[in-house]
C-alpha cells in the first residue's frame, strides 16, 4: 500500500517522508517493514526513491543495515545505472 501511494502521489510521497522523521521508532519500523517486498519498485520511481533516502537520513542504525541487507538482494549494478537509483 505504502509503495502504491508513495510512487504516484508527491505529497503522499512528503508526507511518509515527514512520518520518518518526525514519527516515533515504532512508526519508522512499520513503515519500513511495509516496503520491504517493493523495494526494487521504489528504487526505480522518483518519489518511492525520496523515500528510501528518508530512512537512510532519518531511521536508526538497525534501520539502514536491514535497508542496505535488503538491497544487496536486489539486482545492485542494475539499480545504480537507473536513473532514480
């Protein structure tokens, strides 16, 4: 759901984007937990893109290393030569 909204809305888009940063550990984890199985989708649209760089700035250590264990997973060299990757 959260990658449906996120990839065709801005301001949806924005709004998760503020959730991570100003929303509690508990907000952060279910929102990251909720675009893990779109991970590859997210990377390759322009606002899923914002959000995952909004975990990076705004989610805590365990946070990034799941993030960053989940897209080793991921097709790595094909993501970086996309232009929202």
């Amino acid at each position: 759901m959260i990658c449906e909204v996120a990839c065709v809305d801005d301001g949806a888009a924005r709004f998760i984007q503020k959730r991570l940063r100003l929303g509690t550990i508990e907000e952060k984890n279910l929102g990251l937990s909720a675009i893990f199985g779109d991970l590859d989708v997210l990377w390759r649209n322009q606002h899923g893109s914002f959000l995952l760089q909004g975990i990076f700035e705004f989610g805590s250590n365990q946070m990034r290393k799941d993030l960053i264990d989940a897209i080793y997973d991921l097709d790595v060299v094909e993501l970086c030569m996309h232009v929202h990757g």
